[in-house]
C-alpha cells in the first residue's frame, strides 16, 4: 500500500527511512535504540513496520479502504499512525532503496524548536492515546514527566558551565512548564 525510498542526507550519508512501530517501553527507555535493531539491505527492498514520511508512494485503491491520513496529526506521527493501519489492514509498508531522496530532517522544525518539541510530545500523546487506550498514554505520559523532571534538574545543573546545556536546559523548562499546566494545545506548531 505505500513505498519509501532511500533518505539521504544533504552530505550523501544514509538516514533512517524505516523504524519499528513505537512502544511505551522504548519511549521511555530510549526511542532511537530499537533503530539499530532494523537493519536494512540497501540494494533490496524490504518490508517494513514504519517509515520515516518525506516521501511515499501509495497505491490510491488500497488506500480508499485504509483512510487517508489522520486530521488529529499536525505533525509528527502522522506516518507512523498511517503504516500502523495499513499494516492492521493487511497490506504492508516497503522501503525500496533504488529510488533515493535527499532529506534535510529537522528544517522544519529547527526553526521553532521549543514548539516542535512540544509538538512531538502533543503528536505522541495522540498516537499513544488512539492506539494503546487511556491506561496506555497515562502510563507514557507519567513516566515522561518523571524522566523529563529529571532531566530538566541535570540539565539546570549542567547550564551553569555550558552554552550546549544551556539551550538544552530552557527547552526542557518550557516542556516542563506546558506539562504542568495540563499540556495546553496552542503551545506546539499547529
């Protein structure tokens, strides 16, 4: 039902194109670390959990029965919802290394980073909540304000030496404070 090609970097580097679905667990642990677990052949086509969404292409009568892409997404998610239902629906999601694409992961996002961050969380909150339930997203949700409790404290610490931290430290503040205040929709990109 849908096909992604080989990402590269703007320098000619591979970037990740596929990744395994999302569970509580990684996004507690550490999210990136089940990436290295999907190893890629990059002369074969393969199929895929989830992709990465810059480009696909879908095959238009499948997806008529799939649904088009979930209006909850403004941005993050989006194509990880969409390839979870295509794969529940029975069809599969391919990475076809022959056909490349240069991406410049981050651009969109690099230039408002308080509010992409909090956008990421807003989109994962919605994705976790449509397919895990309530029980699912609370237990998400507390164990990422504990970790991002904790986070924040090093990283105020850690600020006091270093412009890195520094920045570090006020973007993790500003995703500290929309949770406390009940995580308030207007406060990401959308």
């Amino acid at each position: 039902a849908l096909a992604c090609p080989k990402l590269l970097r703007e320098d000619g580097s591979l970037q990740a194109a596929a990744v395994p679905e999302p569970s509580i667990f990684w996004e507690l642990v550490n999210r990136s670390l089940p990436r290295r677990f999907l190893t890629l052949d990059p002369t074969e086509s393969t199929v895929v959990p989830t992709v990465v969404g810059p480009c696909m292409a879908l095959h238009v009568e499948r997806l008529k029965s799939v649904g088009y892409f979930d209006d909850r997404f403004f941005f993050f998610f989006e194509e990880t919802d969409f390839c979870r239902r295509i794969n529940r629906a029975g069809y599969h999601c391919l990475y076809v290394p022959a056909a490349e694409v240069v991406h410049f992961q981050g651009e969109s996002a690099n230039k408002r980073p308080v509010r992409a961050r909090i956008q990421f969380f807003q989109s994962r909150y919605i994705y976790f909540r449509k397919h895990t339930g309530i029980l699912g997203v609370w237990l998400l949700a507390t164990g990422l304000f504990v970790k991002l409790t904790l986070n924040t404290a090093l990283y105020g610490i850690l600020a006091v030496g270093s412009r890195r931290f520094r920045d570090k430290f006020a973007v993790s503040r500003r995703i500290f404070s929309w949770h406390l205040r009940g995580c308030p929709s207007g406060w990401g990109l959308g």
